[in-house]
C-alpha cells in the first residue's frame, strides 16, 4: 500500500465556459464546482498526499514552454490573447464568455469541375482555408465545436493544468532516482484530450496529456535503436468516456507515445474512434481503439475486458515503461454525458489495474460530470494505492 500524490492548483477554478443544448446557452456541465467536489471528497481520505501547487512560486514567471509540434506556437498565442480582443472591443463582459461563430469546414472549398463525392475526399490537394483577417472570426478558425467556449482565465487555468502535470514529471522522474514510486493524479482543469495542433473543442484548449507526454519523452531522450520496432517507452491509456481525438490526431504518425482509447461507439466527437484507426507511418501500429456501444447494448464486465486487453497492449505488445493515463469518469452510469454503466466500485477496480500495470503512473483527470465525481475519483485513487 503506498500513498498518492494529488497535484492541485487553484487557478484551475476561474476559467469557466457556456455551451448550447438546444435552444438554450447553459453554463457548461464542465464546471469549477468538478474539481471542488473532488477536492471534499479526498480530504476525509487516507493515503492522499494533496499539493497545492502555487504558480508564482513555481518555475518563475509562471509559464511553461508548449512545444511546437503539439500546438502551434499561432494558437497558443491566440488562445492566450482571444478573449482580450473581444473585452476591448467591448462585446463581452469581463465575466462573460465567447463562443465561435464560423468553422472552416472542409466542405466550403470545392474543387472546380469535380464531382460531388471528390469534394468529400478530405485528402484532395486543395489550397487550405486560411486564418481570417477578421479577429472576431478566429475563434472559429481555431476550434470545431461550441464546446470550448473562452473566458478571461480560461488560458490561466490551461496553463496552471499542463504546469502541474510537468511537475509531476518531475516528480515521478525524481522518486524514480531514490526508488520510491508514488502514483500521481493530476487535477487537470480544463480537460485536454479533445486538443488538436491548432483546435479547441469539447471543453479542452491545451492537450495536457500530449504536452506531458512530450515532456517526458524530452527527459528520456533519444530511444535506444537496439529495442524491437515494435516497443514504444511510453504509453497513453485514454479511459474517458469520449474518443481522445486530440491526442490521437498528434501523434497518429509517431511510435512514441503510444496512445490506446477505450470510448463509446458512435458517441461525441463522432468522427474519430474507430478501431480502424491504428495509426499512420512510423505511428503504425501504435494507436488503438476500443469502441464500445453504449447502454443497453454493453454491460460492466464488456468493458472491464477491454480494459484488460487495452493494459495487455501496453505490457505485452508495446512493453512500455511509463503509463498517462487520461483519466475520465463519464463512463459512471449516472453521468449526463456519457452512456456506459460503471458503478462507484468499478473505478477501484480500475485503479488496481492501472497501478498493476506495473509502471510509474501520471494520471490526468478529463471529463466526468455526475454529482457522485468526487466519490469515484477517491474510489479510483484508492485502488491506485492497492496492492
Ligand atoms: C469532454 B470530455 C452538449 C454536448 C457537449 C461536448 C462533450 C465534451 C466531452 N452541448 N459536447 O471528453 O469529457
Ligand atoms: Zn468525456
């Protein structure tokens, strides 16, 4: 039994959003009052070892780099100074939120002459869409959903979020030196695995587990060319209720990190998940996909055997040597967005398998929505500790 070290940072409660369910504009279900209901259920709990991370005291004026090849250094400085524009313009309020108004869709451009379906071919040479003059319509330029809604800390607490799971990069690599290693839940907010390269969605703007993962493989170094092709050191296990489409987008073509994704089928984002997708060049053979149909079409123990096979790729197949995991609990049986029947128990079972996947472990949280969210993260936590 050991502890586990819970990363929190307080900026990660300001940023807060809108998205429309019909006809109506609601605050967002992913809200601060997540990582507060998270935050009173470990308290009472044993074997939590909780760090409130301070930005001003860590690594200097506060701001990790974002390497370039996971987002654009163009994105980052628009999503750094989006919602500005809008506030000096005048057409939002301090406290309020802007959403997107135009996507550019692959479809807008059609090539002349060609026939309807050669138009639907999102791999035909085209001229690409480019960033419009106009800054009120960047925000549709850079995300594809009205999910990722900006308010005037939302970049503060994606900063805060990706600074804590550096450290626990950190952290890991540290304890590994004195052979003491302790699993680390990161409280992520807001969730990041929806991120591409240069698009918000789904609540997420800054791909927390793909900026980590780049962090990690930096430390590591270059890989020894004597291990087998078929290995990758690190491993992604995506465990949200929704397909990671972010983090399998960035490193489709790469071997390393190894991104594996356990999601509903046909479920939100709709376009990604299938598991034909099993990556591209160097990337193949190091994305899988396990769809899974939501209720009544599913059962717990349906997914608790995906689950298995998905730790089985990383230890057998891949015999990785870190493990991330994206951490969702949408898959409870109560929650809003999600469609699966886990009950609070489950997430123990989860974390006793996550834990005896044997490697050292950085968890990040995603989404989960239900009111139950703190009892399944110490329910999740508390089998991470289990021996
Ligand atoms: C984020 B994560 C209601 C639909 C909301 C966005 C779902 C994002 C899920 N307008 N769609 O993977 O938990
Ligand atoms: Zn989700």
């Amino acid at each position: 039994m050991s502890n586990v070290i819970v990363l929190h940072n307080e900026l990660t409660l300001l940023h807060h959003s809108l998205e429309l369910i019909g006809h109506k504009l609601i605050e967002a279900h992913e809200s601060p009052d997540r990582v507060r209901r998270i935050l009173q259920a470990i308290k009472q709990m044993d074997g939590i070892n909780l760090i409130k991370v301070d930005s001003s005291t860590e690594g200097g004026n506060g701001e990790p780099e974002i390497p370039s090849n996971i987002h654009t250094a163009e994105y980052i400085e628009h999503l750094r100074t989006i919602f500005k524009r809008f506030l000096d313009a005048g057409v939002v309020d301090k406290d309020g939120c802007v959403l997107p108004e135009c996507f550019p869709h692959y479809r807008l451009l059609k090539p002349p002459g060609s026939q309807a379906d050669a138009a639907d071919d999102p791999k035909r040479d085209m001229v690409p869409l480019a960033l419009p003059k106009d800054p009120f319509a960047h925000l549709g330029y850079y995300s594809f959903d009205l999910s990722a809604g900006m308010s005037l800390d939302t970049f503060t607490s994606a900063i805060a979020s990706v600074q804590m799971a550096r450290r626990a990069i950190d952290m890991v690599l540290e304890s590994q030196a004195r052979r003491t290693i302790q699993p680390i839940f990161v409280l992520t907010r807001p969730p990041g695995h929806h991120a591409c390269e240069a698009l918000a969605g789904g609540y997420c703007y800054i791909n927390n587990v793909a900026v980590t993962a780049e962090y990690l493989l930096s430390k590591l170094g270059a890989i020894d060319t004597t291990l087998p092709s078929t290995t990758s050191r690190v491993a992604i296990l995506d465990l949200d209720f929704h397909h990671g489409n972010g983090t399998q987008s960035i490193f489709y073509e790469r071997r390393e990190p190894a991104y594996v994704s356990i999601h509903g089928e046909g479920e939100y984002p709709y376009y990604t998940g299938s598991a034909q997708e099993c990556g591209r060049g160097d990337g193949e053979g190091f994305n899988r996909n396990f769809p899974l149909l939501a209720r009544p079409h599913s059962t717990r123990d349906d997914y608790l055997r995906l689950l298995e096979a998905a730790c089985q790729v990383i230890q057998e197949e891949w015999k990785s040597t870190y493990l991330l995991v994206s951490m969702g609990f949408d898959t409870f049986r109560k929650d809003i967005l999600g469609g699966f029947e886990l009950d609070v128990n489950d997430y123990r079972t989860i974390g006793r398998r996550v834990r005896h996947v044997g490697l050292p472990v950085v968890t990040l949280l995603e989404g989960g929505y239900s009111e139950e969210l703190g009892e399944l993260v110490a329910a999740f936590l508390d089998g991470l500790r289990l021996d």
